[in-house]
C-alpha cells in the first residue's frame, strides 16, 4: 500500500522560506513520479512543483518558478519542495501526489497522480 507523507508546513513571514517533504513509502520509489499540489480555500488544487521517477526531469510551475525548487531523492524515498521568497498568496494546504510511470514529462493534472498524502498547511504572513 503506497503512503505519502507531507511535512514541513507552518505559519512563516512573507519573505520566509519553508521546505515541505513528502516520505514515500509501499512501493519501489524509483518507479514514481511525484509532484506538489496546492489548493487554497474555496479553490481548486492546482499544480506547484513536480519531478520525474529518474528524478532527473522537473517542472514548476511558472507562478513560483522562480521561488520554488523540487528535488527527489530515491535512496531516502523523499521528495523534497523548497520554498523561498514567500507571499502571502502561497497559503493553501500542499499535498503530494505520486503516480507508477516511469516517464520523460511531468504531469500538472491532478488525475494524473494516483495516490495523496493527507496535506501539510502553510500559511504566510504579510
């Protein structure tokens, strides 16, 4: 049974930096992707940050491509999303997503991911 497991989140300064991870466990993590989701009150879970199963391809997200930078380490089966330079409008809940495919693109949908972790919360002050 595949687990994901968020960790990291908390109340920061606009400004801050946060790093959120996500420990996988139940399968041979070498075989999944995984990504970084986050959903605000009242709005829809939108795509933050993802990498490939060879950890060797990513993609973020253009709204925080700039602040943000995920890393996936397959001897430690975690997945790692760092965080800098942050606004007030980075506040949401952040779940990690994982899917079984060894591919050469990241996925941004949210059906494309197949299992969730229950979520970290961050929230940012102005």
């Amino acid at each position: 049974q595949v687990q994901l497991v968020e960790s990291g989140g908390g109340l920061m300064q606009s400004g801050g930096s946060l790093s959120l991870s996500c420990a996988f466990s139940g399968g041979r993590f070498e075989n999944f992707g995984v990504a970084w989701f986050r959903q605000a009150p009242g709005k829809e879970r939108t795509f933050v940050a993802g990498i490939n199963s060879y950890g060797r391809i990513s993609h973020v997200a253009e709204s925080v491509k700039d602040r943000f930078a995920i890393s996936k380490d397959n001897a430690k089966n975690t997945v790692t999303l760092q965080m800098n330079g942050l606004k007030p409008e980075d506040t949401a809940d952040y779940y990690c997503g994982a899917e079984e495919a060894r591919r050469m693109v990241v996925p941004t949908a949210t059906d494309a991911y197949d299992y969730w972790g229950q979520g970290t919360q961050v929230t940012v002050s102005s």
